[in-house]
C-alpha cells in the first residue's frame, strides 16, 4: 500500500441549459478558493466541445482564472482530446500555464469517444490512435528538445522551439486517461501514470491492473510514484443521508453520459450506466459517512495503489451549500482519517 495520498476535487462545471453561467462561474470560484484553503492537493477541469443541452467552460480558459482563486493547488488538465488538437497549439498553451502555475501544470490526455467533437474538428475516429500517439511524441518533443523537426500525418515540425521553456523538469506529469484495454497498454507505454477513470468497478480495475503492470514490465517501466484515480464522491453526516442529496445527481449525470455515448468507450461489462442508482453505485460511487468514506478510499489505495484520489463532487444542479458542506466534511473528518490510516 502506497503510504501517500493526495485529494482533488474535479470542479465538473457543466451546467443546464437555462442556468445563470456568470453566477454559476462565481460559484465555482468561490469553491476554487475554498478548497485552496482546506488544503486540497489539486483541481480538476475536464474538457468537451459542443455540449448542448449542457453549458461548460472550456478547460484552458478555465485553469488560467483557476490558478489566481487557487494559487497553492496542482491545476490538472483532465483530460485534453488530444487526437483532435494541433501538438505544437498543445505544448506552447500547456507551456505557458506551467510557468504561469509556477510549475502546479498536470497534463491529462486521451482519445475522446464523442463524434460531435471528431466531426466538430475534421478528425476520423479512425485515425484517433494515430493522431493520439503522434501528437504526444511531439509535445513530449516540443517540451524536452531544443528544437524538433518532425512530421506527422496531420503536421510538420521544421527546427521549432517552444515560445517558452517549462518549470517543471522533464516536463509536467502526463496522465493517460483509459478505459478499454488496450488504451491501458497504451497509458503504460506512454504515459507517466494511467489516470483511472469514474465509470469503471473495482473488478474491472483489478483485472485491467494487471495488464498495466505486465505492459510496465514489458517496456521496462517501473509502476507509477502517482496513480490518480477519479470518483463520484459524496459525504454527509449519515450514510442514508449522502445517498438522498447525492444519488439523483449522480443518476442524472451518468444518463447525460449515457446520451455522449460515453458507454460505448467503456470496458466490456461496465457498459451498462443505465441502471438504477443503487446498482450503478455498487463497486463504483464512494458515497456515505465519513468513516465509509475514508474506508472506501482506503481500499482503492490497499487494492490498487491509487494515491491521487480526484472526487467529482457537484452533480448538474446540485446547490453550492451542499457542495461545499461535502468539501468541508472531507477536509476536516474524512482526509484526517485516511491519513491516520496509511
């Protein structure tokens, strides 16, 4: 069992189509500073195109406003569709919020599974994996190298540097976002860590653990110092208590999920996100009081060795008092217990 471990919130932000998107930014801000005063390790924005009936603020934008209410948190970019993105566009933006961070930068990656968004930018799905693997050896180039030439089935690199040289040394940390199995493969091979998805259970997780360890064996990679893994999570005072405040939430945003087509991306036998609450939650949701809490966050750190705990808190609609009652609740019951624990 890993003997550290940090504690995130992903601040979600989608919102309904009718909502008030300057107050609701104000909120979201205002949880930004909170949980840069409880003592949070990290914040969270993940990133979609194209998300109607939904609102969302776009994910580089966002960490930039994010990291002046939150200076001392790590900002992760989880994740960036990289296979839909130019690589050089890439590596000057995520350049520049790591030395406007002062080095906090995260970089999250994967494919992406939603066609509005491959058609939105000219990409075959079927070029996804190509374009994927091209791009990141480029920005890892772009990070590392003085100047790269390099060309790709989208591109061309001719002696370019970056605009910037990185605070951080070789570069910021390159989660790999996976569901399927062989993009787990894909997040050993090229990834500093596998960034361990929300939808999936603990039986697919162990068995899919294996393969990433047996593929960092094969490649000569020792198992990640970092292994982030992303929850729906939610604590109150009672266990009955969590599950009414957070349950329908939960159900509702699983079924905007459900309409990306985000099932379809998912591991064969965690396909199926359209049960009731009760069975989706089981193996899937940390959801409770804060001893079940900080019990279940245990056992993903006792079975898995995830160290880097990313909790979805606000479900769309779910109002702020009870947003940060949770982070409240977290930072001064559950992380001290957890803590103790380890």
């Amino acid at each position: 069992m890993t003997k550290t471990m940090q504690f995130g919130v992903m601040q979600r932000g989608v919102f309904g189509l009718d909502d008030d998107m300057g107050a609701r930014f104000a909120e979201l801000m205002e949880q930004a500073r909170v949980l840069d005063k409880l003592g949070f390790d990290s914040i969270t924005t993940g990133s979609h195109f194209a998300t109607h009936p939904h609102r969302e603020f776009m994910q580089v934008p966002y960490l930039c406003r994010v990291m002046a209410e939150a200076p001392n948190v790590r900002l992760n970019a989880g994740i960036v569709l990289l296979s839909l993105h130019n690589p050089l566009e890439v590596a000057e933006n995520f350049a520049a919020l790591d030395v406007m961070s002062g080095g906090k930068v995260i970089f999250g990656c994967a494919l992406g599974y939603r066609d509005v968004e491959y058609k939105g930018f000219g990409v075959r799905k079927g070029e996804g994996v190509a374009r994927f693997e091209q791009n990141l050896e480029a920005i890892k180039r772009l990070w590392t190298e003085e100047k790269v030439s390099m060309t790709g089935g989208h591109f061309e690199l001719d002696d370019v540097a970056l605009s910037l040289p990185l605070v951080q040394a070789p570069h910021p940390p390159i989660w790999i976002g996976a569901n399927a199995d062989v993009a787990v493969k894909r997040a050993a091979r090229l990834g500093d860590c596998w960034y361990l998805a929300p939808h999936q259970t603990m039986e697919t997780f162990v068995r899919q653990m294996d393969l990433y360890r047996e593929e960092l064996d094969r490649v000569g990679k020792p198992f990640p110092a970092e292994l982030p893994i992303r929850r729906e999570v939610f604590c109150d005072r009672s266990h009955d208590r969590a599950v009414e405040i957070a349950g329908p939430y939960i159900k509702k945003q699983y079924d905007l999920y459900q309409s990306w087509g985000q099932n379809k991306a998912m591991a064969k036998g965690d396909q199926d996100i359209t049960m009731d609450y009760e069975d989706l939650a089981r193996d899937r949701f940390i959801v409770g009081d804060p001893d079940e809490v900080a019990e279940e966050m245990l056992r993903y750190n006792e079975v898995l060795g995830a160290n880097h705990i990313i909790m979805s808190v606000q479900g769309v609609g779910m109002p702020q008092t009870q947003v940060l009652d949770t982070f409240h609740l977290m930072a001064e019951e559950v992380f001290p217990k957890v803590r103790r624990a380890l």
